[in-house]
C-alpha cells in the first residue's frame, strides 16, 4: 500500500483529508467502498433508500482510468446488510467511465 492509498483508508468519500472531520462520524451509515481508485474510502450512504442502495453510485474522481470521469460501485447481490448507523453494507468496484 502506497503514501496515498493509506492517505485514503477510513476516510469518508468526498472530504478532503484536512478537513476537521474526515472520518466517519458516528450517527451517520456507509457504504465501504472495495477495489478500484477509491479502495478503503466510506461512501455516506444515510437517508439512502434501499433500492437506491441497489443501484450502487457513479463516483467522480480523479483517481480512475479517465481522469474527470467517474467510477462505478455497486453491491454484490445477497450479500448481507446491517441497518443503522456505522458501515452497513460494501459497495464493490466495477469499472470506469468518462
């Protein structure tokens, strides 16, 4: 593991790493994000609907194959699922997209 990809780890996607609070805060659900650019981040998923949950998310970043684009996690289906606050569920790298 890289300077960057531990800079990454346990931090919440879209903060930066100096913001005051860049981890995980504890009233809040997430969605751990496995492989790919953004591997190790926290996507916050609360007030997400579970079909919105289904549909995984389109990330921008800069970190992916097309720089500016977005990349793709989703959910592997029957994997389980924990409701309430803290990680509740991994979203699973599947590709790139401008």
């Amino acid at each position: 593991m890289n300077g960057d990809e531990q800079l990454l780890r346990g931090r919440v996607y879209g903060h930066d790493h100096d913001d005051p609070k860049p981890g995980p805060l504890p009233h809040q659900t997430y969605a751990a994000l496995i492989g790919g650019p953004l591997d190790g981040l926290l996507l916050d998923i609360t007030g997400w609907r579970p079909e919105e949950v289904d549909d995984g998310a389109a990330l921008p970043t800069e970190l992916g194959q097309f720089p500016g684009g977005r990349s793709l996690y989703d959910p592997r289906p029957g994997e389980p699922r924990k409701p309430g606050p803290g990680v509740s569920c991994r979203f699973h790298y599947s590709g790139d997209t401008p």
